[in-house]
C-alpha cells in the first residue's frame, strides 16, 4: 500500500519565508562553534531575517501563491498570513538590531545563542499567524514560548533574571495548559483540529460544553497577551528579563498571540451562538486591562515595568478590536492588524533608548531618564515623539491604530468600551508625562549619551515609522481589513 | 460498561496521584520515577482506547527514553533534594499555603465543576469518527503527510530545547 502524497499539496514558495529563517538559524548555531568573533554572526541572524522579508515578497506578490492551505493544511496561504508575518518579522528585524551592542557587554558567554532563540521564537510565530490548524498554532506558540522562558533567563548571574524566567516560565505553562484543555474539548466536540472544518461541526455540539471550552481557550490567550486580571507575570518578567528581551516581549510574541487569537475566534467559534458570549468577555477583559494596567503604571519608578503595564493597558486596547471583531469582522481584526503594528514600530525605538542607557552602564530607573535632553536631545526629542504616539496624539501611528479601534468599537455597538478607551488614553498620558518631565526639566551631571549606529538607526527608523506609517495609514488599513476578507469566509 | 469505568477510573487515579507526587516529592530522582509511573498509566488509558501501538510508544519514549533522560540530567546537576527551611513562626497564611488546602479546594471545584458541564452537554453520538485501530504503517503515513510541518516545528522544539538547557546549566568556564 503506498503513502497517498495527494493530500499533502506542497508549495514551496509559502513555506519559504519559515524555511530561511530556520536554516539561517541551524547556520548560525554550526557558525557559532567554529568562529572566535562573534560579532559578525549577528549580523548573519539580520540577513536572515531580511532574506526572510523578501522570500515572503515574493510569496506575497498577487498570483504566486493561490490562496488556500498547503502542506496537509498546514499552512495557509492568504493576506492575514502575509501580513502577520512580515510584522513579525520586523519586530525580529529591529530587536536584533538594538541588541547588537548591549548583547556583546551583558552577555559575552552566550552572544550568539541570543540571536539564535530571538530566530527560533520568531519561527514559531510565524507558524502561530500562517496556520489554521490548531496544532500548528499551539506548536508555534510553544516554540516561540520555550525560547522566551530561555531568553528571560539568559542573564545568569542575576537573580531578578532568574526570577523573571523563572515566573514566565511557570505562568506560561499554566497558560499553555489551560489553551490546551479547551482545544482539546473543541477537538472532541467537533473531531478536527482544522479551523474551517471545526466552525461547521461546531452547529451541533452542546452549549454548555463549548462555552467552557471558549473560556479556558480566552485565558490561556488571555496569559499569552498579557490581559488582565492574567497580567501578573508580566511586570515581574519584563523587569527582571535582560532590556533587550523585554523589549522583544512587549514586541513579538504579543503580536503572534493576537494573530492566533484572530484566527482561532474568528475562524473557529464564529457560529452565532458563541459569537456574542466570547465576544462580551473580550470587551470585560479589555476594560480591565485598560484600567488596571493604566492606573498601576501610573505608580511605577522603574521604566521597563511601567512599560509592561502600559503593553497591558495597549493589550486592553487590541482587545476592543476583537470583541468588535465579533459583530464587524472586517473593521475589528482590520483595527487590530494596523495596532499591532503601530505597537512594535513605537515600542522599538523606547525601548532602543532603555537600551542605550544600560549600554553606558546605567539602570531603567526613572531617575536615570533625568536630563536626557541636555545629554542626548535628539534622543530626548525622539523619545517625546514615541509616547505621543503611544497616547495616542495624531499626527502619529498610535493615534491612527486607535482611531481604527474606536471606529471598530462604536460600529460594533461597543460605545461604552470606545469611550473608556479614550478616557484611559488620557490616564496614561500620566505615566509617559513622568518620564518626559525627567527627560526636559531636571538638569543632570552626566555626560552625553552615546547611541551606537545599530541604536541610532533603531530609534531613526521607529521615528520615520511613526510619521509615515501614520501620514500614509490608509494603504495599511485597507491590506489589514482585506486581510480578513480572505480568511476563507 | 461497568469494568470499563472501573479500569479507566482506576487509571486515571494512578495518574493523577502520581503527578501529584511528582510536584510534592522532596527528592528529584522520586519525582522523576513518580513521573515515569504516570506516564505508564497515560499508556493504560491509551490501551483502553485500542490504540496498542501509540500505547507502546508511550512506554518506549516517555516511561522509558524521557524519563532516563530527566535521571541523567538531575545526575549531571547539582540539585539532589529540595528542602524547605522550618520556618519559626508562622503566621495562619503561610500556614494555609503550606498545607496546599487551597490547591485541593481549587481541585475539588474544578472537578466538580466539569463533572457538572459534562452532564448538562449532551454529547453527540458518533460525533468523532471512530479512528479504529491505528496501524504503525497509518501513523508514519499521516506524520509524513498531514503532519509533515507540525513534525518538523517539533523537531526544532526539542533542538532549542536542548540549547536552552545547556545555556542554562552549563558551568561557567574562563
């Protein structure tokens, strides 16, 4: 009897973009034993990276890949999966970009096995978004998990580090758990693992059972994205975690969370009985997130922590896109594509700057932003630009993505969670006033602040981004919203 | 029916108590034996579905291959015995932690709280389709086919696993 390979539909241009990436990755870790300078093979980690980008390109462009599931329906060809991949792939980009310099200082013994887990993670984000396929989801997420516990830790010698990996760790094996259980209680409802196939077995399945199933499937995401009231790891892993890795948390991993939060609810459980219940829980979740993680950043000394509860209040954000997402598809996950990627363009260049501080051998206290202005002032000035941006002030991306939310928001009928979100856009205006006051009125002794030339172009490019993205956001937003017309409805 | 019940009930206890034990066990080489003796009754529960060959498997690999590799690794660390500093006063809190009553609680709610939404669902018959018995031959076919991606994102799993534990453990060396 031979294999039946009919079933398998191999493409391999779709399977490109994941392909360069985990070769450069198994090329970086042989390179890694046979080279004394290790400098280079960073440099090698971005290439691949960018070789990544424009395999996807050529992916991407209309007619080279028909739209549909390749590999055994494994891998899916269509717009969201283009989009997500090529955010993700940004945000790799850009955070190996500004731990080139920091990584060689803090840690000397594992320079390349950094960028190795920063490859390996954004590989399985990159399956996370091109999947419809709960296996592959859940394997993606794994992989990308696994390698940020590695990362939280890298830092040995530091106990804040080890406590860091230490409670990712355990919080996001609860996670995965909890995500588990209730795929696998959808999976014994319906008898497939395959999204399109799911959402019309589930017509039958008995209520009871598959609400319990939506729920645990919501917190397990809900620890992953860091909603609240499942946000208590994150402000301890943020801090203790190395500056550079916190920085690609609050980035990568979030962003593949939410694809996968996308896909699953709006592919999977949008039969119209569960639609409004999973829905109403988002928009609860979203409202606590916005608060708790707004109104508890506003007492934080240490600026990575407060930026872990800012990413919880910006993930309170994202979560009224998806509960819209329920009732107007297009608008929502549309809203939620565009603001996750005015997210990692704004974050890059913050958390460039923390970087650059830790560089010149000093902390990511408050007081340490004191008198940027006069040691680095088009740092300061930069800096300025991005909490704008993440207030949401126009004319930057951040007030764009939150425009689009609110707009998705009030179209879903959800006015009172638009209403809340503009409220607490200007409760954390707060908290980044904190550090700007730092920043512009307090004189200090130190002397200049030195970026190097992978930092300054971090911070360049995130500033650029922030401005052209915003100005230019209506190419963006009409790819995002078509994104979803193509997820196979 | 009735021995079905049983024999799944029994399994799932030995299970469960077992993976209770691995946690709770002071010794790390317990836990580890603890943990090869829940993976033996998952093979139980395997064997009461027919699946013989994935029951095998999970001898081979868990009980056999993962739980020798988890006795080598505590061998090449340091850490033998977790202890817990007595501490003088308690207060009624740490008391309560300690007893692990509130994780038993949780446990009991849980349970009965799937218990009840199981009832309550009316589970449709034939809602999966029986798989019938899986040959050696079926599983290759569909690991390479269906699965060929999940199977190599696996694979890199355990390869990155593997660097994150050397990264992790290794001695610091000049």
């Amino acid at each position: 009897m031979p294999i039946d390979l009919s079933s398998v539909n191999p493409n391999l241009l779709i399977i490109l973009p994941p392909g360069v990436l985990a070769v450069f990755a198994l090329v970086v870790l042989v390179l890694d034993l046979y080279s004394q300078e290790k400098r280079w093979l960073a440099g090698l980690s971005l290439v691949g990276v960018l070789l990544s980008l424009v395999a996807l390109w050529f992916a991407s462009r209309p007619g080279a890949v028909p739209p549909g599931d390749y590999f055994g329906r494994m891998v899916t060809a269509d717009h969201f999966t283009f989009y997500m991949v090529a955010v993700l792939l940004v945000a790799a980009g850009l955070v190996i970009l500004f731990s080139m310099d920091w990584v060689p200082r803090r840690l000397p013994k594992v320079q390349v096995e950094y960028y190795e887990l920063v490859l390996f993670a954004t590989l399985g984000m990159m399956f996370m978004a091109a999947s419809r396929d709960v296996t592959l989801i859940y394997l993606g997420l794994e992989l990308s998990s696994q390698a940020s516990y590695i990362l939280a830790g890298l830092l040995r010698n530091d106990p804040r580090s080890n406590e860091a990996a230490l409670k990712y760790f355990l919080n996001g094996a609860l996670a995965s758990a909890v995500l588990l259980f209730g795929l696998s209680i959808l999976y014994g409802l319906t008898g497939t693992t395959y999204l399109p196939e799911m959402l019309v077995a589930l017509g039958q399945a008995p209520l009871p059972l598959l609400v319990t199933a939506m729920v645990f499937v919501i917190a397990g995401f809900g620890f992953k994205v860091a909603a609240a009231p499942f946000h208590l790891w994150a402000p301890d892993a943020y801090e203790g975690a190395p500056t550079p890795v916190s920085g690609f948390f609050s980035m990568a991993p979030k962003a593949a969370a939410w694809a996968a939060v996308l896909r699953v609810f709006l592919e999977g459980l949008s039969i119209p009985q569960v639609m409004d219940k999973w829905s109403v829980l988002y928009a609860v979740l979203s409202a606590s997130s916005m608060l708790i993680g707004n109104l508890t950043a506003l007492w934080q000394t240490n600026v990575k922590r407060m930026m872990a509860y800012s990413s919880v209040s910006h993930a309170g954000y994202i979560l009224v896109g998806v509960a819209a997402a329920a009732r107007a598809p297009e608008v929502g996950a549309g809203a939620v594509l565009f603001y996750l990627l005015s997210y990692i363009l704004t974050n890059a260049g913050i958390w460039a700057a923390l970087v650059a501080l830790e560089n010149q051998g000093e902390g990511t206290e408050m007081a340490d932003f004191r008198g940027l202005a006069q040691r680095n002032p088009a740092l300061a000035w930069s800096l300025l630009l991005l909490f704008v941006s993440l207030i949401g002030i126009p004319p930057t991306v951040g007030f764009f993505g939150k425009f689009f939310l609110f707009r998705a928001g009030v179209q879903a009928g959800y006015v009172w969670l638009a209403v809340l979100m503009a409220i607490n856009s200007a409760i954390s205006v707060g908290y980044y006033y904190a550090v700007v006051r730092n920043m512009f009125f307090e004189k200090t002794e130190k002397p200049r602040l030195e970026l190097g030339s992978s930092l300054q172009a971090v911070v360049a490019l995130s500033v650029l981004a922030v401005l052209v993205v915003g100005l230019g956001s209506s190419p963006v937003i009409q790819y995002a919203e078509a994104a979803l017309g193509l997820l196979g409805r | 029916m009735t021995a079905q019940y049983l024999s799944f009930g029994a399994l799932a206890l030995v299970t469960l108590w077992s993976a209770y034990k691995v946690v709770t066990a002071r010794l790390i080489t317990h836990a580890a034996l603890w943990m090869a003796l829940s993976f033996t009754s998952v093979s139980g529960i395997f064997l009461m579905l027919q699946q013989e060959f994935i029951a095998a498997l999970q001898v081979l690999i868990y009980a056999g291959a993962i739980t020798t590799m988890i006795i080598f690794a505590i061998m090449l660390s340091s850490i033998r015995e977790i202890r817990v500093e007595p501490q003088e006063k308690r207060s009624i809190g740490q008391r309560i932690r300690a007893s692990g009553l509130l994780a038993v609680v949780v446990g009991l709610v849980f349970a009965a709280f799937m218990t009840y939404v199981y009832y309550v669902s009316e589970i449709p018959k034939e809602a999966v389709p029986d798989a019938g018995l899986l040959t050696v031959r079926q599983v290759g076919a569909t690991l390479f086919t269906r699965f060929t991606v999940p199977f190599e994102v696996a694979s890199i799993l355990l390869l990155l696993a593997m660097i994150g534990a050397i990264i992790l453990t290794a001695k610091e060396t000049e």
